[in-house]
C-alpha cells in the first residue's frame, strides 16, 4: 500500500492550499488508493501547452476517514525524482483495496505552484461532474469537476491510447480467481471500462454515491441531497415498456403479486395497442398455450419487475422471481442472472443490481435490450435447427423464406423481386482448386472477375491463404506467369531492404527526435496486439544480436522514449520485434502519414498468416493501407466520410431506424466508428476476421462493402434498439458489447442480399426518374401546342418527390477493377 505525506494541505476546498509547518506528522499522512496517468490539462487551445500528469484519490487517516480527489502534474513528480514517480505508478499497475496494510510508503509532494494547475479537494466538496466520453469529433474523453462553492476545477482529458492501465495488458492472476484491470473495487463495481473517465467514476462510486442526472445525460451529481434526487431522477424506462410482451398473457385465475392496477391489459383490450406489434423479442417468444399456462405467471412475474424501477431504484431492494413457477424461465436467463439464484431457487433483487450490471452506470434499458438479444439469437438457433430438420423437398422453401429475413421491410414500397444470397461458405476454395486456376508455366486460367468471385462466395481454406492473400491483394499480378512473378518480387524485396536501411543500423536517425516518438508508438501497440497468437504469444525475449552492430540498434525492448515507461509494457519477443520493424519501415515508405494507431491491428494478422515472412508481410500490409489509408488521416475526413455515407445508406434502406437515430442524437454514428476504422478486427474472432477480409479484399460487390457488413449488423439489431435504447450512450454500450458475438456467415449474407436491394433500389429509382423525365418532354409538347386555347390559369400537377440518390451512395455500386 502507498501513503502520502502531505505538507502542504490546508483548505479542502482550494486549489493546492499550503498546510500549517504545526501539522503533526499524523495528520498529513495521506494513502494513495488510485491513480491514473496521462490525464492531461489544456491550459490552452494548442496541444504543445498540454500538461500531463496523474489523476488520484487519496485518503487521510484520521478518526472519520476523508477521501480526496488530486490532479498531480508530472512536473512536479519530476521534480522528486524517479522515486516518486514510481509510487505512481506501481499503484495504477496494481490495483489496492482500501483496507489493505503493506508496503506502505511516504511521499513528500512538492510544492505546488499555481502555475501547475494541480489540485486536490475532498469529495465532500464536489457538486458534480460533467463526464464527456470520447466522441467522433474529441478522441478524448474528459471529466470537469465541479464544486460546492461554485468553483471549477481544470477540465481532465484522458489520454487512454497513452495511459499504462490502459496499454499494458492483463497480469496473469495470483490468486485463483481471476484478476483483470481495472479490479472492481468492490461486487458492484462494473466489469470493465471503455475508456479512463468510466475507470474512475467506477472508483469512485466505492466511495461516495453518483447519481447520473436524467435531465442533462452527461451530468453526474456526488452525493446529492433529497431535493436533487427528485430534481434528477426519472424512471429508466416508462413503466409500459414491456407491457406489450405481458399481454400476451393474462393474470386471470393468477397468484402472482403483481398488483390488479400495475397488471397488463389483456390481449382481447380494445385498447391494446401493443398486440399488433412485432419484434424480435415477440417473436422470440412462444404464444401462451393451456398447457403452458402455469408457466405464464412466472415469465410475467418477471418482466413485470423490470417495469418497477423507478426513481428510487438505486436505493430500493426488493424480491423477484420468488414465485414458485418462475423456475421453469430461469434456464433462460443470462449467465449473469442464473448465477445468482440460490440453492433454493431465490433471487435477491439487490444483488441482482450489483452483480447483474444494472443500475445508475448501466441502464436497465440496456441490460433487457441485451436480454432480448440473447433471447432472440436462440430463438434464431431453434428457428435454423428446425429449418435443417425439414425433409429434402421442404428445403427450398424454407431457404427461400429465410434469404431477407428482417430485410422484408425493404421491399415493402416496392414491388422488386427478393435478392437472394450466393454465399456458400461450407465448400471454401481448396488448395486442388487453386492449384486448378494455373497451368505448368504458373499463368492463371480462369479471369480475375471468377477467382474474385469463387473468393467472395467460398472464403479459402487456412492452408492456401499465404498463396492466395498476395494475389487478392495486388502483390503479385493475376495476368502473369510463375517467372515474372518472381522477377517482380526480386525487386519488392530489394525495395523493402532499402527502405529498412534508413534506419537499421543508422544511430543519428535511430536516436532522431521524431523516430523515438514513432518508435513508442509502435512498441506500445506491437506489445499488445493479439497476444494470444502463438507468434506473439511466447513471453522469451528476443535473440540477441550482440556480434551485429545493426542488430544493437533494433532491440524493441528498451525503444520507449521516456525511462518511466520502461517495464512498464508486455514482454517482447523476436516476432514482435519484427512487426515492429515492419511498422517502423512503413513509417519511413509513407512519410507524409507515418505510423498511426491502430495499424498495428491490420499487420498482425497478416503477419501471422504469412509465417512471420517480414517482405511479404510489408507488401501485403502496403496494398491493405492503399485501400485504408483515408481511415487514418489525422484530420479523420476519412472516417467522417464513409460514415456520412453509411448515414445516407441508412436513411434510404431503413427510414425508421433513421429517425430512431436522429431522435437519439446517434447520427454521428460513433459506434460504428471502430467497425470500419479496423474492418471490424476487434468484432470477431481471430479466425473469422481473416474469412472477413478476404470478402472484403475481393471488391467482388463494392469497393466499400465494409458498409454494407454494419448495415448488416445495424439491421440484425435493429428491432431491439427501436424497442429499448432511446439515448445514444446506451447505443454505444450496446453495440459496443456485441463484440465477438456477431455470426459472421449469417452477417456476410445479409450484408450481400443488403447490397442487392440497394442495388435494385437505384435502378428502380434511375428507370422511374427517366419515365417521369420522358413524361414531362412530352407533356411539354403538348402543352406548347394547346397554349392558343388553353386558359394561363390552368396549370400541370407536378410529379410526386421522390428519393434521390447522391453520388457518394452511387460510389457504393462501384466494384474493384
């Protein structure tokens, strides 16, 4: 455990207030429990004025413990020397519990200077706090703090791509159960954290209670008082919210305590207006049989107490599931749930909110938003189990039922036909037909357009990809034999080595300002980037090199700029040293973009699949920057793009998911931002982001069917954001957490039959503009002639509006060459 002594701590609610000389040395001993590094604070509007340095809560030890909430300057720790600072950090890299009593060690502060904008101020003393998490136009999130006594504290920026509890990966446990950072501060404490600010609010809500202000989203009040709680608190959700799924059933002849006033209104209620909606958690559902009616009381009994969470839900405990028959629902429950019933066969709801996520920091819109989710995706599991088991002349009907799915409201304006997928990933392109596509001399056989196509349908199998990938990505020229092919990549080799001996080997580049900078970057990345690959997976440092004075000069181990971050990261290893240096001579091929993080995420892959081959891996990485390179530009007009045109796409396809998200303030797509800035890496399995890839690389389609694939997922998802999220942070959260949950197989298929209907959609649109354009030439001609006696009152009705397409949503029909 680490302690703080403080001589300089006078008024709580100052800035960096100087400590009477007469404190006794008890009274200034301060325990460091938490700290965060790089938190920055702007000064100014030019990043150069930023000031790095330490977020931390303190405690002071006295009779009635006070807890303080500091900003540290990495100046003034400097100033300390590495001693102090190591405190720090030791603290961020292993998180303590408040009771705990070992190591324990002091730390003179220095003397704070107005100048250093640092602080420290009870919690007692904090009104609120103005959370803004990252967004598409701040990379950063922030947290501003505001006081009782009316002042504001300097606004904290989160750094997290900088931050070590953030950047270094998770310690393998010490003790049995399993560990992972940021630790829960206690049971209630959520799981994980997106970025640092949500890393401290989860802190600090072990020590003081934080309500999230349902009048401003972005509002948390500490502590607040009775009149704030009413003033800031609403309802999660309006208390019908699920009353359309509880009428399905009836309370008559029931037991349940469900009060008469809170029951559902029947199914046969005029006034119903929930019985004629569908959605997948409908549907999902079974409809209510006699056989099954002693089970209606449990499920009802159930969703009915997610209806009860009121204002007073955070302080409210309170018992569901305790009706008898509620047993036969609880197998299908999440894992989270499940987990909590007892022996025999109670839930607690208190212990539900804690464990459960639900809560002020997770909205129980999200929580049942997810539940309907799971639900759904079994309820789609019994629906596939079933169409297989049919009998072999009931198969095309069925496929035929199943090819649009949810993607039937796109054809109800229209009267086109039904696209239908062509997507045969259970008979991928093996190495007998590859082989089959070359003849003796290594010249191709069939065209470019069939091996693009064949890819896009089938996917390849594990064992030819490092053949096949360098063809699909332009390494290697289809329309050439095995001979030219190998005299073309004698000179990319060369190429490669070139550029590599910029800087191998080179001190007075190696040890260049800016190069240590890049090289930090891509270190940090490198180290932490699929990991559990076995290439990177080994934990021995690389061979060293100690005879080849070049070889001194690349040792990724001891790269990092700044000597606090030593140790501070993941071992390293030969191959991670390798895809370092890959990324490293990237930044030296590309000099006007250089290294940008998450470049690390797309060259891994390719690295691992090409058997840590350094020259063909670069290449390979080269062509898949050539058709990403706009994702990364630093200005992110890119990635503003492709999502300004993912919103058109959106807007045309599905009109009423568009007005859900404008209503939601979700235009700006964010939570789509990681799916295409990365190509969904981080969304999917390792194994499955290959077989995307692939799909992707074939620009079989569009050059830009990324798009269509989070359309496909939007879509997948559509009914339960409609139906539950109605605020954009639940959104992101949402979508955020479907991570390594998404079918790819079923998601490319919808992705396709998507593109199909856009497709048809334009050209219905194109012919009919075109027959109104012929119209009104001829209605012209007309009109020219039957101007002597027609009366200059009379006018033509003009033809309805209709939805235009613009050109960057005609750019989505363009295919690769």
């Amino acid at each position: 455990m680490v302690e703080i002594k403080r001589s300089d701590l006078g008024s709580h609610d100052a800035l960096a207030a100087s400590g009477s000389s007469e404190e006794s040395a008890d009274d200034s001993k301060y325990r460091l429990i938490y700290s965060k590094s790089k938190v920055y604070v702007n000064p100014t509007a030019y990043a150069r004025d930023n000031i790095p340095g330490f977020v931390a809560l303190v405690k002071k030890e006295t009779a009635q413990p006070v807890y303080l909430l500091a900003w540290i300057p990495e100046s003034l720790l400097n100033e300390k020397g590495p001693t102090e600072w190591d405190k720090f950090v030791r603290v961020e890299e292993h998180a303590v519990v408040d009771d705990e009593e070992e190591d324990a060690v002091l730390i003179d502060l220095p003397v704070q200077r107005p100048e250093s904008y640092a602080f420290s101020v009870p919690l007692t003393s904090i009104y609120s706090l103005i959370v803004n998490p990252p967004s598409l136009s701040s990379w950063y999130g922030s947290i501003a703090i505001n006081l009782i006594s009316g002042s504001t504290l300097p606004t904290l920026h989160f750094h997290d791509d900088e931050s070590r509890s953030f950047t270094m990966p998770a310690k393998s446990p010490v003790e049995p159960r399993p560990m992972s950072y940021p630790p829960p501060p206690s049971e209630s404490a959520p799981k994980s954290s997106t970025w640092g600010g949500e890393d401290l609010l989860a802190k600090l809500r072990s020590y003081c209670h934080i309500l999230r202000s349902c009048l401003q989203s972005n509002l948390y009040l500490v502590d607040p008082s009775r009149e704030d709680i009413e003033t800031h608190s609403t309802p999660l959700f309006a208390d019908d919210a699920v009353d359309d799924i509880l009428a399905q059933s009836s309370y008559a002849n029931s037991h349940s305590p469900i009060p008469a006033h809170r029951r559902p209104r029947p199914l046969s209620s005029p006034t119903n207006s929930y019985s004629e909606r569908s959605s997948i958690l409908h549907k999902s559902l079974s409809p209510v049989s006699s056989s099954s009616a002693s089970a209606s009381p449990a499920r009802m009994a159930l969703l009915q107490s997610f209806s009860h969470i009121t204002r007073h839900a955070a302080h409210a405990a309170q018992q569901i599931l305790s009706h008898p028959l509620a047993k036969p629902i609880v197998p299908h429950l999440p894992d989270p749930v499940k987990s909590l019933v007892n022996a025999n066969g109670d839930l607690e709801w208190g212990s539900w909110v804690e464990k459960g996520g639900v809560g002020e920091f997770e909205s129980a819109r999200v929580y049942l938003a997810r539940w309907a989710r799971i639900v759904a995706e079994e309820g789609e599991r019994a629906r596939l189990r079933e169409a297989h088991a049919l009998p072999a002349g009931s198969n095309d009907l069925a496929e035929e039922d199943s090819d649009l799915g949810i993607f039937e409201l796109l054809q109800s304006t229209t009267n086109l036909p039904r696209p239908k997928s062509s997507r045969d990933p259970k008979h991928p392109v093996d190495e007998k037909t590859w082989k089959g596509w070359f003849d003796d001399s290594g010249a191709t056989k069939v065209r470019k357009e069939e091996m693009r196509r064949e890819i896009f349908r089938r996917g390849v199998t594990p064992e030819i990809r490092r053949e096949v990938w360098p063809f699909l990505l332009g390494v290697h020229d289809w329309n050439s034999d095995a001979e030219r092919r190998g005299r073309d990549w004698e000179v990319k080799r060369d190429r490669y080595r070139a550029l590599k001996d910029e800087w191998w080997g080179v001190p007075e580049v190696f040890e260049r300002q800016d190069v240590i900078e890049e090289r930090h970057r891509i270190d940090v990345d490198c180290r932490r980037t699929d990991r559990s690959q076995p290439l990177f997976a080994q934990t021995t440092p690389a061979m060293k090199d100690s005879e080849n004075e070049k070889g001194m000069h690349m040792r990724y181990s001891t790269i990092s700029p700044q000597l606090g971050d030593i140790g501070a990261q993941a071992p390293t290893n030969e191959h991670i040293e390798r895809l370092a240096s890959i990324l490293l001579t990237y930044n030296f091929y590309e000099k006007e973009l250089g290294y940008v993080q998450g470049m690390s995420d797309l060259c891994a892959p390719v690295y691992v699949v090409m058997g840590g081959d350094e020259e063909m891996t670069f290449w390979c990485f080269v062509q898949i920057m050539e058709r990403m390179k706009r994702n990364f530009l630093r200005d992110q007009s890119g990635m503003k793009q492709q999502l300004s045109t993912l919103q058109q796409l959106i807007s045309v396809m599905d009109p009423e998911l568009y007005r859900h998200l404008e209503k939601t303030d979700g235009l700006n797509l964010f939570f789509c931002f990681r799916w295409i800035l990365i190509a969904f890496k981080r969304e999917f399995p390792f194994e499955d982001v290959l077989r995307l890839w692939e799909v992707l690389w074939t620009d079989y389609y569009s050059t830009q069917f990324v798009l269509f694939v989070a359309l496909a997922v939007l879509e997948s998802h559509r009914d339960v954001i409609l139906r539950y999220l109605v605020e954009f942070d639940e959104i992101l959260k949402y979508c955020n957490e479907l991570s390594m949950s998404i079918e790819l197989d079923s998601t490319l298929a919808q992705a396709e039959v998507l593109f199909l209907s856009f497709s048809q959609l334009v050209a219905d649109i194109d012919r009919k503009e075109a027959e109104q354009a012929s119209a009104a030439k001829n209605q012209n001609l007309r009109q020219r002639r039957n101007d002597s006696v027609t009366s200059p009152s009379s006018s033509t009705p003009h033809p309805p509006k209709r939805a235009t397409i613009s050109n960057e949503l005609r750019d989505l029909l363009r295919s690769g060459q």
